[in-house]
C-alpha cells in the first residue's frame, strides 16, 4: 500500500492454506499433489502438510476416491482403457488397480470391450478411405491390424483383448501374434 492506495501487483502474504484454496477452487487435485506443492513452495514440514490435508479431508475438499472415479470415468469415455489410467492415477499419486477400474467401468453400464472396438474402429476409420475400404495408397491388412493393435495397447486396452479386437476389426486372416 501506497498512501493509503493498493499498488497492482502486490498481495498480501499467501498463507499454505490460502494457496490450497486457490488451486482447488480451479480443479481437483490429489492429496499426494497438495502435499507435493505445499513441500515445493512453502517448504513446510511433514507434519503441518498432514495438518492442512486433515483439515481439507474433513470439510471434503480432497477425496482421492472420487478423483479416481471421475477422472477413470472421464478417460473412459475418452476412449483409454485400464491399464493407461492406472498409470495416470500413480502418477497422482492415487494408488488404484486395473480391476478397480474395470469395477468404475462396470457399474456405469460401460463396457471396456466396446470402449476398444470403438477406438479401434475410429482408427480403421482414419487409416482407410471413408468407404472402408483398404486403397492402394493405405497400408495392407496385416499393417492395419498392426496399427490397430499398438493404438489399442498404447491406449491402456489389456494385449489380449487388444489383438482379438484388432483382428476382427481388420479382418486379418493370418495368425500375428
């Protein structure tokens, strides 16, 4: 302040539970996030960042088991599978399982099979011309199932199910494994 007026720019001083505010009242984060960023920037103690995550848990602020479940249930129909979005939960630091996810999946009414046959579908889609159909200027049968297959599998999809989808969806006769 400046003879009584506020200069642009200044603030006042942020306190680590001003700061968690803040980044919750844009999106959710994690605990394991919150507590990573109050270590980060306010070099807090083990034990105060406990205190701060108590107090966010208990006015249900931060519930990792509902971030998990709504950011599985966003990826799923993103067109991810199970295994993608475990790993993007560790990366949060949310630890949950493949069959956890598949549990989320379930009780939606989604299914992560006809999850996959969609993507892979999306993706012959995008190989082929708009009829369907393989042209001289697209890759052979077996490269569309390769594709089809990797993307499914770089999409988080379990491999067997990934070649099963990939090779009905390709009509690939041979036996690629």
């Amino acid at each position: 302040m400046q003879n009584g007026r506020i200069i642009m720019g200044s603030r006042p001083n942020k306190t680590p539970e001003r700061y968690v505010y803040g980044i919750l009242s844009k999106k959710d984060f994690t605990e394991g996030e919150i507590a990573y960023r109050l270590k980060r920037k306010f070099d807090l103690s083990e034990s105060e960042v406990s205190a701060i995550l108590e107090k966010l848990k208990r006015f249900n602020f931060v519930n990792d088991e509902r971030f998990a479940k709504l950011f599985s249930l966003a990826k799923l129909r993103q067109g991810y599978g199970p295994y993608y979005i475990c790993r993007k939960l560790s990366e949060k630091m949310v630890d949950i399982s493949v069959e956890d996810v598949e549990e989320i999946a379930f009780k939606e009414n989604m299914e992560i099979e006809q999850i996959a046959v969609d993507v892979c579908r999306n993706k012959i889609r995008n190989i082929t011309d708009k009829s369907g159909k393989i042209s001289e200027n697209t890759p052979s049968t077996i490269g569309v199932y390769k594709k089809c297959f990797d993307f499914l599998v770089r999409r988080g999809f379990d491999i067997e199910l990934s070649r099963r989808i990939a090779k009905e969806e390709s009509k690939y006769e041979g036996d690629f494994s």
